[in-house]
C-alpha cells in the first residue's frame, strides 16, 4: 500500500513538474518518429531512451491493442515484420498469413525478440544502412512503460520532452470487439495528460475516430489528423472544427521544380489560415525521395514551405538543422 501511495506521489510531482515548464505548441517542432528509428528498432524503449537524448520536442507512439486489452507500442496490426513471431509461435498466424498483435497476451507478446523493419516474405532489412537485422536483445513494451520512460528520464533530466501518441486502426480494433481510444485516453489522463498544455498530442489517421474524441469523448488533447492522399485533405474546413494540427505525407505539400525552385500546394497555407498546425512525415536521412539530399528535404519543407514540425527517424539532424 504505502509503494503504491509513493508511487502515485512520485507521478503527481513529474506531472506538476512538467505543467511548470514551456510548452512547445507554439515552435517548430522536431518529432521523434518510432524514437530515434534512424539509429535503433523503431519503437523499442532504446531506441526512445536515445531519441530523449537528442532533445526533439516530442517522442511518437504509434499504439495497437494485445488480446488482454494492453496498449503496446508498435508500428502496425502485424508483428512478422519487426519480430521473430514466425519462428516462436508458427502456428498464430491468421488466413492471410499474418500474425496479430491483437492474437497475443502481453505475457506472450514480451517473449519475442524486436528487430529492425523487413519485409516478412522476403527477410530483407527495409532500410539496410540501419541496425542490423537479428543483433542485439530489443523486446515490445506497453504504453505505460514508455510514459515511466519518458517522464522518468524527463525527471532526471530536467527536461520536458512531450509525447506524441497515435490511435491505430481504430475500425479493426472496434470489429475486434475492442476500443483502443478510450483505453488510450484513460492512460493518459493517469499520467497528466489531459489538455493542450501537456505536451502530448493525439494523432489518428481516422477522421471519424478523431472526430468522435473530440466531440463525444471530450478530449481537451492538442488532437492532430493524420491525411494521406488529396482526399484526405478536401474538406479541411471540417477538420479545423475538431483538430488543431494535420500530418499530411509531404508529398502533399510539395508540387513541382520550376527553374530549380520548388512550388508548393496551397495545404500549408490553407491549413494555417483555419488555424491549423503541419506536422509532415517522414524526414529520413537515408530516404527522401523527390529531393536531391536530405539538407534539401529540411530547408525546403521545414523553412520554404514553412511547415509547424517534423516527424523524423534522424531527431539529432532535425535538431540541428533547426537550431543552425
Ligand atoms: O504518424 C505520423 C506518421 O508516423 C504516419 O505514418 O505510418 O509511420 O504511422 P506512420
Ligand atoms: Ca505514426
């Protein structure tokens, strides 16, 4: 009783303590995209550790339900491209030969081993300059043990990094018989995040799933919608009634080289005049198609088109570019 008493002391200091400091709602802001994922397994608790050492504004957590209703931070639905689940449970897969997060307890899911992104057919590394596929001991983890991480290392630190959650595949969850929002919204409440003050901004790619939390749920979160595709995007109007951001895919945002200038989509700044912030994914050092180097991608995206943040596998190049 009295560990538990001290515990939930210890969570009320890291949270007035945070509530003390700036909020960076109003600065370009550098995201760490599935943490420092440039350098180390996206979304393992390592690979955040160092991404909280690169000081970006705040730390992604892309967010899937396990059978037993825990809020596990990993990338997709799927565990077979960043996990060793093919060799230690052979016979989980689903009909089209993936294996579920949602199949597993926790219990289970902490027996795999993370590795760096491949492609499950093949076995090939997505991005072969990075941490070598099969080395080192990286394991998934639970929200709440990446929020311990973060204001833990925040506490230490004097520091007050944010956190950036997102809400995914909230339609396959809800045919699954689960609700992975409110799971999520409780968790953060739990731990001090409840309003725009926070530092904790909720993505979805789910317009309906956005919408509903702001207006049936009531969330007071910094709430960010995710778009993908120019439809995504057409009735920007509306979302600016339930949002406060987009994370459009900067391909959005960008249009044409004319004379070695790059024209841009009028997303920014329609998006800016209904008071919306732009946060693009995904800035990556070893991947940055449409421009000549990664030095291009930056200037142009973050300083010619004038964008809010940035989600990015590199935090330190990101930092560094802004603080240049
Ligand atoms: O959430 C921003 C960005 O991460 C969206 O893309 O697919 O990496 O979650 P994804
Ligand atoms: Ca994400």
């Amino acid at each position: 009783m009295k560990s538990i008493l001290l515990f939930l002391i210890g969570l009320l200091s890291i949270s007035s303590n945070s509530q003390k400091k700036e909020s960076y709602m109003n600065t370009k802001i550098v995201i760490a995209h599935r943490g420092a994922s440039g350098y180390l397994p996206e979304h393992t608790l390592e690979s955040k550790a160092m991404a909280h050492a690169m000081n970006p504004h705040f730390i992604e957590q892309d967010l899937v339900l396990s059978k037993d209703d825990v809020p596990i931070v990993i990338h997709d639905v799927y565990l077979d491209d960043v996990t060793d689940v093919a060799t230690k449970f052979p016979n989980r897969n689903r009909k089209d030969n993936r294996f579920y997060v949602i199949d597993f307890t926790f219990d289970e899911l902490k027996t795999l081993q993370v590795t760096e992104r491949f492609n499950p057919e093949t076995g090939v590394q997505v991005y072969p300059k990075r941490f070598p596929k099969g080395k080192g001991n990286f394991k998934l983890h639970s929200l709440q043990e990446e929020l311990e991480l973060i204001q833990g290392l925040n506490a230490a630190t004097n520091k007050n990094i944010g956190i950036y959650p997102e809400i995914k595949a909230p339609d396959f969850h809800k045919k699954e018989g689960k609700n992975l929002t409110e799971i999520v919204l409780k968790i953060l409440s739990y731990f001090g995040y409840k309003t725009k003050k926070d530092n904790c901004i909720l993505q979805c790619f789910d317009a309906i799933e956005l919408e509903r939390i702001r207006v049936e749920l009531k969330s007071e979160l910094f709430l960010v919608q995710l778009t993908e595709f120019l439809e995504d995007v057409k009735n920007l109007e509306h979302i600016a009634t339930f949002a406060d951001g987009i994370g459009p895919w900067y391909t959005q945002i960008i249009d044409k080289k004319v004379n070695g200038k790059w024209q841009f989509t009028s997303l920014v700044s329609d998006a800016h005049k209904l008071g919306l912030k732009v946060h693009p994914y995904t800035f990556r050092a070893d991947s940055f198609d449409g421009f000549s180097s990664f030095e291009e991608m930056m200037k142009t995206l973050l300083i010619d088109a004038n964008v809010d943040g940035a989600f990015t596998d590199f935090p330190d190049l990101v930092v560094h570019f802004l603080k240049e």
